[in-house]
C-alpha cells in the first residue's frame, strides 16, 4: 500500500492512466477524492459515480461539476444539486450543455449561479444580454466583462482598450463579422496600442 503522500502525487500527476483514477474514486481521503473527481483523464463511468459522492460538504460533487471532462449528462444531474457552489460550477464550465446553462441563467436562478453562467462562454448571446441587466449589479459587472471579451477575442480587439469595446457593445456587435464597416471604423478610430 502507498503512502498518502505517493497516492496525492499519483491523484496529480497528468499522466496517471484513467485505470488507476478509478482505483483510487474509492479512496476514504477527501483530498484523494476531489484530485480524482478534478483530473481531466478521470474516466466518466468514475465522474459519474463521485457526482453522487454526498458527503455535506459537496467538494468532491463541486470537483466534478468544474471538470471540462464531464460528459453532458453527469453535468445535468448535478446542476440540480441542492448545493449552490456545484450549481455554480456546472454553470460556469463549458462543457455543459447550452440548454442547461441558459436554465442556471434564469432570472429566478441564485444571483451567483446567474454570474457563474454570464462568464461561461458558450452562453448565447441573448441571455448574456438578458444577464447584463440583471438587478444585480456583481452579475451586470460579470456579464459586461464577458461581453467585453468576447467582442475582444471575436474582432481582436485588445482587452485595455474600452473605447473600441465600448463602442462595439453598444451596438448589434452579435451580428457582426470581423470585415463589417462599423469593426473596421471601430478599429481605425480606436486602435490597439
């Protein structure tokens, strides 16, 4: 038998097979526990069965609702976890499923999962919007951050500069493409430095 510390190293090590995380999903340490449920060669047959870890503390569940890894199926059952910080997890990764994180985006869904959902970004557009004028002003903030981005990354736009930003947000920039005449006025009038 291992000691705990060589089993911790194993739990971190990129490289362990997915054979031996599974050894290791039924381990009595908590910490062993949550390196398995967050390790992206975690097999599913192993998510699945930690996702119904139920211990009160839900760390091993919050593990597992984070793990880009999941399949859609084990985010969805947990995304009606009765605990608030895995909800938020599967909100925020982008592996789950859009209809699932459009449904932790809803108006009546807790202000922290709305936030955890706004930065997620395979959200649509629509409810992004919807998110940034939530009465809410942290999921407002969080939503506008990630319109910023994303008006970034898709016209390359650099993150420091809040004119162009600014500009494109206050227009239909959703429906534009890289070539359209307002992205390149934006552009020439607010360039990069």
């Amino acid at each position: 038998m291992l000691d705990y510390d060589s089993t911790v190293q194993i739990a971190r090590d990129p490289e362990t097979p997915p054979e031996v995380l599974t050894g290791l999903a039924t381990h009595e340490d908590f910490t062993i526990l949550m390196l398995v449920a967050g390790h992206p060669s975690t097999s599913q047959e192993t998510l699945a069965l930690l996702a119904d870890h139920h211990h009160p503390g839900a760390h091993v569940r919050q593990r597992v609702a984070a793990n880009v890894s999941a399949q859609p199926g084990v985010l969805e059952v947990l995304s009606a976890d009765r605990n608030e910080d895995v909800r938020c997890n599967v909100a925020s990764n982008p592996s789950t499923p859009v209809h699932v994180i459009q449904r932790l985006a809803e108006p009546q869904r807790g202000q922290f999962e709305r936030l955890s959902a706004a930065q997620n970004p395979s959200l649509p557009v629509a409810s992004l919007l919807r998110l940034a004028q939530d009465p809410q002003s942290h999921v407002r903030t969080g939503a506008l951050l990630s319109v910023n981005a994303r008006i970034g990354v898709t016209f390359g736009i650099d993150r420091h500069n809040t004119e162009a930003i600014n500009s494109l947000r206050e227009q239909a920039w959703w429906d534009m493409s890289p070539d359209d005449p307002a992205v390149v006025l934006t552009k020439t009038l607010y360039p990069n430095v």
